[in-house]
C-alpha cells in the first residue's frame, strides 16, 4: 500500500475548509488506475492544498485493504470525508463530473 498525504489537517470538521479524505484503489500501473492516479493528485494539488488525505492502494500488492473495503472493480476512490462516504468508480477523466461528485464549485470551495 502507498500512501500520500497531503494535508496538515488532522480531522474532517470544521469551518469552510474541510479535510478531504480519499482512498483510491488502483492495479499497478494499469492505464486507467495511472490515470485515476493523476487526475487526483491534480485535484489535489490544485482544488484542495493542504486539506487533503490520499491514500492510494494498489490491489496487486494489499488485495486484503480492497476486500476489507469490499473492491470488486479498479479503479475506485472512496471519499471517506466529508461524509456522507461515496464511492466513485473509473479513471476519473471527467474532471468536471468529479468536481461536481465532490461538492466543489468552479471557485474550489465546498458550498
């Protein structure tokens, strides 16, 4: 399993700025997990500096998390916070369609 984190925040409450907390599953790099893998940290870097937890975990090497998690199809992220917990399944290409999964409006802040 490999973990990123990218976020000083240590709880998903408060304020205007909550903590995102993602969990992504992957398959090595397979090209749609690589492009999951890149629109994310995009997001990321981009949308949610320093209020967000990534965690990625690649099936090939931790198959026990993704059945724990009840993973049946790469890629998926699992947006554990905010809740409610929502799980979105696919390369996520659709950048706008992922934004608007989120709860995030073109300005980057969660309404």
């Amino acid at each position: 399993m490999k973990t990123r984190s990218t976020s000083s925040r240590d709880d998903g409450s408060g304020g205007d700025h909550p903590l995102y907390r993602f969990r992504l599953f992957v398959a090595g790099d397979e090209p749609n997990s690589h492009q999951a893998r890149a629109t994310l940290e995009r997001l990321c870097a981009t949308r949610l500096p320093d209020r967000c937890e990534l965690v990625v975990v690649d099936v090939f090497a931790d198959y026990q998390t993704a059945i724990e998690h009840r993973i049946i199809v790469v890629p998926t992220l699992l947006i554990e916070s905010p809740p409610p917990v929502r799980t979105i399944i696919g390369s996520l290409d659709d950048e706008a369609q992922l934004l608007a999964a989120l709860g995030l409006s073109e300005g980057g802040k969660r309404p």
